[in-house]
C-alpha cells in the first residue's frame, strides 16, 4: 500500500470557498430540507485525476483478495480504504467547504470515519431504494443530523452511465416499518419515484448528503465506470465508526496537520494491514436483487 512521510500540502488552485469560521447557510438549509447539497467546481480537475488513478490501484489491490470488496449489486463494488491510499486526503478533509459543513452540522468535535469509493460499472442494475443505516433516535426524536456522507466523483457523469438518484425530503421518514430499517416496502416506491432527482456530478463538484435520505443508484448502460470517493463524517457519539477499519500509520499521523489530527479518531499503527469489508446486511439484499 502507498505511504507517505508527510501530508501533501493543500492546492492552491482551487476556488474560492466560505471560510471555517463561516456558517454555510444554504448548504445546512440544503441539507435539513432536501437531505442533500453540493459545491461545484471545488477542486482542480487535474487533483480528482489524481483521486481516479489512486482508486483504480486500490479497486485492483482490493479485488486480488478475498473480501476486499464487497458486492453492492450486478457489477457494482463498494471498498473502503487508509488515508494513505489517498494522495489527496489532507486538501479533500481540510477543503474549507466540507470542514465549514461538518461544523455547521456535526459541531465542532465531528470525526472523519471513513473513506471508501463505490463503483457501477457498466452493467450495473438498478438499486431498490434504500437508506445506508438505520435512523438514530437522536434524528427521530430531535431531527438533528449526526452523520454526513461527502461523494465525490471521478468522472464527468452523463445519464448512461446511472446516475445516482435521490428522493429529497426523505431524510425524515420514520423507517420503522422499512425492512432492516434501511429498505422501505415497495408500496412506498411510487412516492420516491415522484420525488426522485438524478445528480449529474463533474469532475471537481463535492456533495454532503444525509445517508438517510432515501436513494439508490441506477442501471449503468455505458461503456464506462462511475467510480465515486466516499468520506464519512460523524459527530461525537454517532457510532459509526464501529463499522469501519480505517487505520493510519505513525509515520503517516506524524505528518499530518494538527487540524486534520483532531478529527481523526482512527487507530495509529506500525503497519497498515488490508481492510476486509463487511459484508452488511445492505450488501447482501442488494446483492440479491
């Protein structure tokens, strides 16, 4: 696996984003109403290259042993990654966007748990829809967020390669009645189907969403993979951590900004060892499908 002995230094040929200490509004009424919002043309296309080939050699590490990657689907892979697969790990989780959002939203303290990327490849069908965890109480009894996932995609996205679709609003929906409460009955698929909205992302763009915002993604009939880089963010106490193997090494932590450092509560280690993913009750029902 790659390591590095020092963070790589932040671009600065990026464009202008709100600064930390600024609250993004329309970001949070993004989220709180719709379950989902986005930062166009936050990074250099020339740095989520970079990102698209570090996740090519992950998916190829990752597939040359046993549960590397686990099956989200027909031609559909989800794997989980180190930081120090990721060249650009340090710009992407101090990008003054994301760090304002995750304040905004998961307060002060919120802690990155994971890093991962999805990928349909062409043949990929389409997903039921479905949430990627079930409600916490903290969310059915206050309606206040405790995670945020952050995509970023690789690739200049375009209908025939199955854009990921999502049912806006729904971030509140109860899930009581949904089975394993991340997959609602499919009486209630016509209401998600009326509401649904297909995200065509280009390379740069950044969303945050709540990943209990009802969703799935949809049939890839190009050519082409869609892959799409993953960063989970928590607020203290959410728990989400517990279902992730993120490690870094101490070499790695040495060099890393002190602002990075405080949000990271993943284990310190000599070496890196392979992540196995879980393979989730999620993984297993759209493996099925």
């Amino acid at each position: 696996m790659r390591s590095h002995s020092t963070a790589p230094a932040p671009r600065t040929d990026q464009p202008a984003a709100p600064a930390e200490e600024e609250i993004p509004l329309e970001a949070l009424g993004d989220l709180y109403r719709d379950g989902i919002t986005a930062c166009r043309g936050a990074f250099a296309v020339d740095w989520v290259d970079r990102v698209g080939e570090d996740i090519e050699a992950a998916f190829r590490e990752a597939r040359s042993r046993p549960d590397g990657a686990v099956g989200r689907g027909p031609q559909r892979w989800y794997v989980e990654i180190h930081p120090e697969q990721l060249r650009g790990f340090v710009d992407l989780v101090t990008h003054p966007w994301v760090v304002a959002v995750c304040r905004a939203v998961l307060g002060p303290d919120y802690q990155i748990v994971e890093l991962g990327f999805d990928i349909p490849f062409p043949g990929a069908a389409m997903q039921p829809w479905h949430r990627d965890f079930p409600m916490p109480e903290d969310t059915r009894r206050q309606r206040r967020l405790t995670s945020l996932a952050f995509n970023l995609t690789t690739v200049d996205t375009v209908e025939e390669m199955g854009p990921f679709e999502i049912a806006p609003g729904t971030q509140w929906d109860d899930g009581g009645d949904f089975d394993h409460q991340m997959f609602p009955p499919r009486e209630r698929y016509p209401r998600y189907a009326q509401r649904a909205v297909r995200k065509y992302p280009q390379r740069g763009d950044i969303s945050a969403r709540s990943a209990l915002t009802i969703h799935r993604g949809t049939p890839n009939v190009s050519t082409l993979s869609r892959p799409v880089l993953v960063l989970g963010v928590d607020a203290p106490g959410a728990g989400n951590a517990d279902h992730h193997d993120m490690a870094v090494t101490r070499e790695y932590w040495a060099g890393l900004p002190e602002q990075v450092r405080a949000h990271l509560p993943c284990p310190v280690v000599d070496a890196l060892t392979p992540i196995r993913q879980k393979h989730t009750i999620e993984g297993l029902v759209m493996g099925a499908e």
